[in-house]
C-alpha cells in the first residue's frame, strides 16, 4: 500500500433532542454571524423539516436532523491550523443555548491508497490481512470483502474506528482502489446541570485537534507499520451523501 495517509475530512457533530431542521438557512447563518457574510454557496441549500443541507465553496457542509448537528469541512490544501468548522459549530450551539444537547462526536476520515497497479487485489489483500486467517476466506471464487469495526476504550473518550475498501471519485469518472479510515471520538454531556452541560458541550468540541492528531498516530503506528508516514490532504471527494451522517 502506498505509504502517505491522506486527510479527508473532520466533522464536528452535535446530537440533541427534538431538532427543528427547517431553522438551518443562509439567512440564518448570516445574520446570525456564524458565517461570513462573503461565504459563497456551492449549490442550492436543501432545507425542510426531515433534513437540511447548507455547503459552501470553502469545503464547509452543515447538515441539521432531527436528531443532530454535523459540521463538515474537507481538508483540500487546508492545515489544521485553518479548518474552520469547530468555530462555525461554537458560534451554532450558542446561538440556540436552550436547546436539549445530549453529546459530541469528532469524526475523522482519511484512507491509504494503493501503490500498484492493480489497485483492488492490493487494497482486499490489505484488509484482509488484518483478519485472523481460516478456511471462511476461501468461500466464493473472489477475494472475500471485509468491513472491520473496532472500538478502544481511550482515557477520556471512545473511538470507534471502521476500516473498510472503497473507491475514490477522480476527475473525468475514473476511480481509485482506497482503504479508508473512519474514526469517531464520542462524548456523552451528562451533567444535569444546564450551565455545566453547555460548557462540557463547548469544552469537547474543542477537543477535535486533539483527536485528530490521535487518530493520525494510530492508523500511522498501529495499522500501516511504516517508520515515517507522511500525512496529506485529499482534493478529490469520496462522494458520499453527507445527509448520511457517521454516528456520534
């Protein structure tokens, strides 16, 4: 497999009860001063009371549910330095300070490419190879697939980490073989406290640096067993339907 980690993404989501997902409009998130007033749109926001849908140009994506908040944004050429979503999702949540919020969620995703030219035999023979082997992988008369889902109980939070194959969307229709990492940090907001619940909320969504350098250092030392691994940002999209959000 190709040695460079590549950044995807980071979402910062925010679960709560009894949302209302028609209030998630540009107008609201203009005059309200949680986005600048010169962020550009890069589509049609979709906008009802099932689920909308808000992304900009900038690689920013906010998605309200009935149940959640999640704020998006692509790595590109981005440093984590000026990833702008925690900032967005601080401004979010104290705008609506008497809402019932129940947890947070950082998600990562990022994933390693293949280094051959037969990219697909490469990226199942990865996968697999983090399997226990037995006869069940002879089954069929094609590589079997597999979807690895693992937790680790960590010192202040829970990652949930899904190792999976998966394709992605190059310019002009062409595809490219990944393995992709997706990790989610969860915290639960258990005070009964209202003041104490909305400061733990803030305090966690501050963690997602953090997360994110931790996450970097277990797919780099724990699964791709290389001496240097070299961390990049992706331009390209894995062309999922953000509405379709990772948990909390």
């Amino acid at each position: 497999m190709n040695n460079a980690l590549v950044l995807q993404d980071v979402s910062v989501v925010v679960a709560a009860n009894n949302l209302n997902p028609s209030i998630l409009t540009y107008d609201f998130l203009k005059y309200s001063d949680i986005i600048p007033a010169d962020l550009e749109l890069a589509q049609k926001p979709i906008v009802n009371n099932q689920g909308s849908q808000i992304s900009f140009r900038n690689g920013l994506t906010l998605v309200a549910q009935t149940d959640r908040l999640s704020f998006i944004e692509t790595f590109a050429e981005k440093g984590l330095g000026e990833i702008k979503v925690p900032e967005i999702a601080h401004k979010y949540v104290k705008v609506l300070p008497n809402v019932e919020y129940q947890a947070v969620g950082i998600n990562i995703r990022g994933y390693v490419s293949s280094s051959q030219a037969d990219g697909e035999a490469e990226v199942q023979s990865y996968v697999n190879s983090l399997l226990a082997s037995g006869s069940w992988q002879e089954v069929g008369n094609k590589p079997v697939r597999a979807s690895i889902q693992l937790t680790f109980t960590l010192e202040d939070s829970q990652l949930n980490l899904s190792i999976n194959e998966g394709n992605l969307y190059l310019p002009e229709q062409q595809t490219k073989p990944i393995v992709l990492f997706s990790g989610n940090f969860s915290y639960n907001l258990e005070s009964d406290d209202k003041e104490e619940k909305f400061k733990s909320l803030h305090q966690n969504i501050d963690k997602w640096q953090a997360d994110v350098e931790t996450y970097q250092e277990i797919i780099k030392n724990k699964f791709l067993n290389f001496e240097e691994i070299p961390v990049m940002n992706a331009p390209e999209t894995l062309g999922n339907n953000l509405l379709a959000t990772a948990p909390v």
